[in-house]
C-alpha cells in the first residue's frame, strides 16, 4: 500500500466531501429549483460530464443500483443546466468551507497549499480517467478557497477513477463493492447507507453471488478471499492515486501536508 497516497487521501478527502457533509452546497443547490437531495448529488458531481445520457452517467459513476441513476438523469437538466450546477456547488462549498476553517483562509500557508494543491491536481495524465477528465475541462477558479474544493474535486475524482479500475481488476461490481467496503467495517450490508435502501431479493442476489465465488463465508461475513480481495483493491487504488503527488517536491509535499492538517481535522470535528 502506497502510504504517502493514502495520507494525502485522508487529509483531502474532508475538502472533497464537503458538498456531501456540509448544508451550505446542498442550499445552493436547492436555490436552482430542486427539492430532493439526489436531484442535487446528480446534477452537481454530473454537471462536468455536461448532457451525458443516463447510461454513459451509470458507467462512470460505476456503484449505483440498476435504473438509480436513470431516475435523474437527464431530468435534472430540466431544472438547471449543467454550467449552473458548477456554479451553484462552488458557491456552496466555498461557503462550507469559510465557515468552517475560518481565519485559516486568510493565512499564506492556506494560500500556498491551495497552489501546491492545485499543482499536484493539475499534473496527472488524463487517460483513463474519465471523471477526472470532465473536471480537469472546468477552468481553475480564481477565489482562494473554490480553489481549494476544486483541486480537492479533482483529487477525488482521479482516485475514483483509479478505484473503479482497481475494482473491476477483482471482479468487484459497483453494488459487490458497497457489500464488500461495509462487511469490511463489521457492518451487515442490509444496514450500509449506499445499499440499504435496495429491494431485500436484490441485495440478496448480491450477496449471494459472492459468496458462490468465495468471498463470503456461511456466516455471511467476509472470507479470507474477501478481505484479501479488499486489501488488493484498496493497495491498487493507493498506488493509481499516487501520481498527481509525484508533481511535488519531497519538501512541498511536506509543507503541504503540515497546513492541511490542522483543516482536516475541523472539517471532520464540523461532519461529527
């Protein structure tokens, strides 16, 4: 496992939740005329991809139930255009974020993580990576802390890309995934906020499945197959995330990691 990839994931990834964790997005976004929080996840992590039907949008979005994403798409484009929903959740996040980190964004060393941030997020390849790349066509915002969430987006984008690779590597199924990530944490798949609300017979058939390949025992919990499964994914995600890091020198990755501690660490106290 890639150790420094995982770091950096820990210590970015309260930036790139934001919209997910925090009111102010979800606001901005109910401020374009919707009314159901899903309406507003489609629209805004979507909207780089532009008016992608509902199947290239299931694809790349890789985890969600069989005719989820098509409940959506393309009808929130009814509501707001895709340029809108970029808009409407910088603004949002941005407002999170000050709210949250306070007077740190006023500080040069917020400032220049920002640029080390966005110099790593900046630097990867495109291949392969189509979320990523619908993002990295979006311009860098010129406000410090949209800045921020954008290159935190970004970061979390590659990765996502790298994860779908790592799991179809294993076999790994978008719903297998959610099945295998809340087994891994000791936690009944029925129970698993991204699954539990899928038909009983469905989730069954899931489950099931796995375990006719191994990776679920009789008991219903991970195999010695289906954790090594797990850690095969998450090794492979850490090393296929690592690469927008290798832009940094040794020293800047140091910096950069030292500012972003102590923001971390508010944005995860601001999520309990």
């Amino acid at each position: 496992m890639n150790s420094m990839a995982r770091r950096m994931f820990e210590l970015v990834e309260p930036i790139g939740v934001i919209p997910y964790s925090a009111d102010e997005p979800n606001e901005a976004m109910f401020a374009l005329g919707f009314s159901n929080y899903w309406d507003t996840y489609f629209a805004g992590r979507a909207a780089p991809l532009g008016l992608a039907p509902a199947e290239v949008v299931d694809a790349l979005f890789y985890s969600f139930a069989p005719g989820e994403v098509a409940r959506h798409i393309p009808k929130v484009w009814r509501t707001t255009t895709p340029e809108a929903a970029i808009a409407a959740r910088q603004l949002g996040c941005a407002k999170a974020l000050r709210r949250i980190l306070g007077d740190h964004i006023d500080s040069p060393a917020f400032a220049r993580a920002t640029d080390l941030l966005i110099k790593a997020a900046t630097s990867p390849p495109l291949e392969g990576r189509p979320m990523y790349a619908a993002l990295r066509a979006i311009p860098v915002p010129d406000d410090g802390v949209t800045r921020l969430f954008h290159a935190a987006s970004l970061l979390r984008e590659h990765r996502g890309d790298g994860h779908i690779a790592a799991l179809m590597t294993e076999g790994i199924g978008g719903l297998e995934a959610h099945v295998l990530l809340a087994l891994d944490m000791d936690l009944p798949a029925e129970k698993f906020g991204r699954i539990h609300h899928l038909p009983a017979a469905q989730l069954a058939a899931v489950i099931d499945g796995m375990r006719d390949r191994g990776l679920i025992g009789d008991d219903g919990w991970l195999s010695e197959q289906g954790r090594a499964v797990k850690q095969r994914v998450e090794a492979v995600t850490d090393d296929l995330a690592a690469k927008p890091y290798e832009a940094l020198e040794p020293h800047e990755l140091d910096e950069l990691r030292s500012t972003l501690e102590p923001l971390a660490a508010l944005l995860l106290a601001a999520q309990d």
